[in-house]
DNA sequence: ACTAACCTGTAA
DNA sequence: TTACAGGTTAGT
C-alpha cells in the first residue's frame, strides 16, 4: 500500500498523538511481525522507552525512542498503524498492540508482508535496509542532475528505475505511473535516451506528484488508511493508475496496460513518448 | 532481468 | 476457480 506520500502521512498522523509517550507495555499477536536486535527480543527493547519523534525515508517509518533505540516500520502492502485514544480490542488482522501512557497504538496487517524491527539509533541506518536507499525525492537536495546521476549508465526502462528504491526512495506503482503521465514519458523508454529536457520534465513530475499525492494525505484506491483510520483523496486525482482501458483524460485516447518490470503498468500511448 | 515467494481478500 | 493487489527479496 503505502508509497511515500501515504507513509508521510502515517507519519503525521501519529506523531501528533504519541509524541513522548512512553510505551508501557506490548503485546506479540503474531510474533513474526516484530524483530529484535541480536539476541535481544524487540519487546524486551521497546518496553518502557519513549517516543521522542516520528521520521520517514523512503517508505520506511523511523519511529524514535530514547535511549537510543529506533523501530523501523515498513507497511509493504496492507500494513497500518492505527491510534486509539481508548484502550481496543485487536481487529482480526491486528499483528501488535503498544499499550502507551496514553491510548494505543496498533500495528495491524492483512498480508502480513509488514514489519517492525528495533535497532540501536546509531546502527539504524549501517545496519538496516535503510543502507541502500536513494535519494529522498523532496528534498531540496534532489536535483535535475542528481536524478540523471542516479540512472548513471543503466539502461533499464524507466517505470523499472523510478521503482528501484536504491535509485530514488519512496516511489512505488501509483506514482511512478502517475509521474510518468505528467513528464509525457513512456514506461517503455531507456533511462539512457532521455534528453535533457526530459529529465527535466520527469524531476518535476516526480516532485509535483509526490507533493500532491501528500497534500491530499495519500490514495486510499483501496486499503490504505492514516493513523487515524482515515482515508486520502489522492485516487480522485489520478489520471492513468487503475485507469487501463479508459480514456485518457488528456487526448481521449484508451489507456494501454501492460506488465512492465513485473507491475501492471498504465499509459497512454498518445501522450507519452 | 525476470519469476517465485511471502500472505489474505476481493473481484472477475 | 483464477487473477490480481500501493512491496521487497532471494532465487534462477
């Protein structure tokens, strides 16, 4: 589920209702879900500490503690974090509860693909997957020429390079497809023949869509929610994601879709080249 | 560079 | 019953 501007959001939303709250108590549903560090069990770490805040890179969800200790969330597909101000019953799906000073925190996931692990502040980025990201792509850092840096002498498609996380951090399906639509590219395209011009028009479409997609508190096209169990509005704006067989709205023109880089992907054949 | 695997639910 | 789903990774 959650692309970049849906885990900002989680992000937001949580922050909000458990910044320094100190975790009391957590409970292991599904105990896979969790993963300590070394021979410490991600209970025994957490327990007791408290949330001095809430960071993100790329789609992963850094939940700071004090002393030192940090749990990495990444929700894949169907994770959620959800706050309750009121002590819950765990839903069918609900993997962890966090029991806090205030209210509750639930980690639940229908595929069960997500997960948390605690790990030392100071290894959080060496020793996680954290390690191999690419650049954060709102960042004022992210440049034209930092995106054509990253395609380096690739030649893969470009629906396959903006998917690569170690290229650039935080784009998934909906937004690489979206992006895509906006720049006037082609999934189809080498990383290698684009012009300058063309990547130009890619950084900004990466940029505007990413900013839109968070400005509207993410796409809620089916499972996503904040943590407040809200959904965004970002599916109202899409123009190719979901659309394959529809006209586009720019020329009118059927959406292609296709299987690209293992995804379904969705263009039109008119207005991307 | 592609596919299978990890899982469950929903829609065709 | 089968195909497919906002992701990642380990295997050809």
């Amino acid at each position: 589920m959650p692309e970049l501007p849906e885990v900002e959001t989680i992000r937001r939303t949580l922050l909000e209702h458990v910044k320094d709250l100190k975790i009391e108590e957590i409970t292991l549903i599904w105990p896979s879900a969790v993963c300590g560090w070394q021979d410490k069990s991600f209970e025994g770490l957490a327990t007791g500490r408290r949330i001095k805040t809430i960071e993100r890179r790329g789609k992963y969800l850094l939940i700071m503690l004090d002393e030192d200790l940090t749990l990495i969330a990444h929700m894949r597909m169907t994770g959620r974090l959800n706050y309750f101000a009121e002590s819950q019953e765990p839903e069918k799906h609900t993997h962890v509860v966090f029991r806090l000073e205030h209210g509750e925190l639930h980690f639940s996931d229908v595929r069960k693909f997500g997960r948390i692990q605690a790990i030392p502040t100071p290894l959080c980025i060496s020793e996680s997957s954290l390690r191999k990201l690419g650049p954060e792509p709102l960042e004022k850092e992210f440049t034209p020429e930092v995106l054509k840096e990253r395609f380096g002498k690739k030649k893969v498609f470009l629906k396959a390079a903006l998917l690569d996380q170690t290229v650039l951090a935080g784009m998934g399906n909906i937004y690489v497809d979206e992006s895509l639509f906006l720049a006037g590219l082609s999934p189809n395209r080498r990383v290698d023949t684009l012009s300058k011009e063309e990547n130009l028009r890619l950084h900004r479409a990466i940029q505007n869509v990413l900013q839109a997609g968070i400005d509207a508190r993410g796409t809620s096209f089916r499972d996503y929610r904040d943590a407040n169990g809200e959904k965004g509005s970002f599916e109202l704006a899409l123009q190719v994601y979901g659309r394959g067989g529809e006209p586009c709205r720019g020329c009118g023109q059927t959406l292609e879709r296709i299987r690209l880089a293992g995804r379904t992907t969705v263009y039109c054949s008119r207005c991307q080249n």
